[in-house]
C-alpha cells in the first residue's frame, strides 16, 4: 500500500464513519515500534505503523484508522481526546474503532535458572551472569 493509498483510505473512512472529511495528511511512519498509529496535535497529521498493513487482516488497519480518526475528529472540536475521557470512549465505540493495537512480533523472553535451588527466572532483557545471583539462596544462574 502506498502513501497515496493510506491517504485516500483515511478520508473514505472518516467521510463514511464520521460524516466529516479528513483534510490532513496520512503517512506511514517506519519508527513506530510498538503502535499502530498516532494522532500528531501540532499538524493534526495521523501516522500510521507499516508493519500493520504486512498483517493482511483490512479490519485491523480500519480499527486503527479509526482510532485515530477519533482522536483528529475530536482534537477538531476541542473536546477532550485522550483514551481515558468519556467522549473518546464513545465515540470510539460509535464507531467501531479498535481500542489497542494487537501484538505485531512476539516478546523475546530470556529463562534462567539457580544451579542451587533450582528457581526460574524469567526476563525480557539479558542479564549479566557474572554480576547477578539468585536472590533466593545467592546460587550461581545459568541460562536455559
């Protein structure tokens, strides 16, 4: 999908669900890591993930469309547009829109276990085995 694409896809969306145009502009945005999109205040622009278009599932990149939709259309009115206030919620819910953005790669998880006692530990980041311990029984960890 190209830019021209995205763009063109944003506003139908928004003319259909919202019953008012998109008069912004709609990019994809390769740093996006762990988003779906963003709404931007200052050039009231919507950034999409281009990892979300490699899912090949159209009603994902429409729940986010929409999402950020919701955060433009109310930006535009000057009422309160952050996930927690009341109108953001129904108005998202009006529309259909997604809520979060689904997992796009899986966690990297690192497993350890003390050579004493024998407890796991699970991590997200490696962790030096020459500088941590089990904080159990102070035994040496190795790496499973």
């Amino acid at each position: 999908m190209t830019t021209q694409e995205l763009q063109k896809l944003v506003e139908t969306i928004s003319l259909m669900a919202f019953n008012k145009p998109f008069s912004d502009q709609a990019s994809f945005n390769v740093r996006l890591k762990t988003t779906g999109g963003r709404y931007l205040l200052q050039s009231h622009n919507i950034e999409i993930n281009p990892r979300i278009v490699e899912l090949d599932d159209s009603s994902v990149l429409v729940g986010i469309i929409k999402h950020e939709l919701v955060h433009y259309h109310l930006h535009q009115l000057g009422v309160m547009h952050t996930h927690a206030s009341v109108e953001f919620k129904a108005l998202l819910n009006e529309v259909d829109g997604l809520r979060y953005t689904p997992v796009m790669h899986p966690v990297k998880r690192y497993q350890y276990q003390c050579g004493k006692c024998g407890l796991k530990y699970f991590r997200q980041r490696k962790i030096d085995l020459n500088k941590y311990h089990c904080g159990k029984c102070l035994g040496a960890l190795k790496k499973i």
